[in-house]
C-alpha cells in the first residue's frame, strides 16, 4: 500500500490548483469484451402469398387510380337496341353497297336482254332533222316500263324476304347486322320488309335528296332509323 507524500491533500482529492474532474473520480477503465461471431440463421423460404378472392388485404386500393376513382377512360358503350346495340351507321352503308351489287347484276341483265329483243324487231323512224322518234316509240316507252316492273319485282323480293324473313340481306351477313322489329326484337316479316324496300326506293327517285336525307339519318336518330326504318317499325342490331 503506496504512503501518501507529506502535506499532500487527502486520498482522493485534487493537489492545489488542481480541478476536480466532474463526475467524481473516474473509475478504471472496462476490460475490452472478446469478439463472439453471430451464429448464421438457417435459411426459410417464404411461402407464396395466396391470392385474396375478396379483393386486396386490408381494404387497400386496387392496382389503377388512386382513391377508388373509375380509370380516365372507360369506352362508351353505344345505344341498345332489342338483341343487342344498335349497328353503326358505316356497317349499314358497306351492306348497303354489297346488296347494290348484287341486285344490279341480274337487274343489268334484264335491261340488255329486254332492250336488244326489242332493237331487233320494232320498227323505229328517226326524224334526222330532230332527232325524235317518229315512230315505234310507244313499243320501246313499253319495253322500258316492264324492264322497270321486273326489276322492281326482283328487288322486293329479294329484300323483302332478306330482311323481313331472314333479317339479313347477303351484305348484312358479311357486316353481321340484322333487321328487327323495334319493340319485339323478332323478325319484322316479309310484308313489312317489302315496305321498307318501297319506301326507301320512291325517296331515292324523288330527285335524290330524299334518298340521300334517309341513307343520312342514322347519323343523327337517337334509334339510328332511317325514315324506311321508322315507316316499317325496324332498327338495325349487330349480332357479333
């Protein structure tokens, strides 16, 4: 045990002039621990979450627009008709074009044929001064008229029993559109298709803008009808 000098200040006290240092005496210092390595965890794999069928967990959101809003643009779907949305006005011009060929093919047919037979047995006197006929008209006026009566026949028949009986015209099958009745949804018959063929033809031969007036309509109707439609009490629907 170590003496303490003569005149020194008590055990534990600073000598004069000397601070003492805050906290009291300062203990020894701690012994350094020795280093431990961590023992390595065994691998775990994680189990594959399993899909919610309720919807996200916890209430969240769905993936998409924040807050529950609809996304920005969500398509619009078109006016309905009975069996299905009213058909788009282009659909019903390509149908219409196609049925125009096929009609006009035998419709030509008739004409030449009617026209030649006529040429070659009447008797016709052309006046070289005026260019009118003298005579032998009333014989080729007549040939024009049951040319016209026979077509006209063709195309009743042929769309009043497409679109009245079947509902489909050749170029509505190939635009998969059908014509219906507006409030049953059912085939419209074939007296009411003859109707809407009839219509449609004398508004085309009222110079023509009539005609261009109800091929236009379905653009602007709310039921997209054209007059032809709404005297037959039809609409056009897709079916596919």
């Amino acid at each position: 045990m170590s003496q303490q000098p003569p005149g020194g200040p008590p055990p534990g006290q600073p000598y004069p002039g000397q601070q003492q240092p805050p906290g009291g005496p300062q203990p020894y210092p701690q012994q350094p621990q020795p280093y431990q390595p961590q023992q390595p965890q065994p691998y775990q794999p994680q189990q594959p979450q399993q899909p919610n069928p309720y919807g996200p967990p916890g209430g969240q959101q769905p993936y998409g627009a924040p807050g529950g809003q609809p996304p920005m643009y969500q398509p619009q779907a078109g006016p309905q008709g009975p069996g299905g949305p009213l058909a788009e006005w282009w659909k019903r011009l390509v149908a219409a074009i196609v049925d125009g060929i096929i009609i006009s093919i035998p419709s030509y047919i008739i004409m030449l044929v009617l026209g030649v037979g006529y040429a070659n047995t009447a008797e016709v006197t052309i006046d070289p001064n005026t260019g009118q006929i003298t005579s032998g008209g009333g014989g080729f006026l007549a040939t024009m008229l049951i040319s016209f009566a026979i077509i006209l026949a063709l195309g009743v028949a042929y769309y009043a029993y497409m679109n009245g009986v079947r509902g489909q015209t050749v170029g509505k099958i190939l635009m998969k559109i059908k014509v219906v009745d507006e409030n049953t949804g059912q085939v419209i018959g074939f007296g009411k298709g003859a109707i809407r063929y009839i219509v449609a033809g004398v508004l085309w031969m009222l110079c023509y803008i009539p005609g261009i007036v109800d091929s236009l309509m379905p653009l602007w109707d709310a039921k997209r009808q054209s007059i032809h439609d709404k005297v037959a009490n039809s609409v056009v629907i897709e079916i596919g």
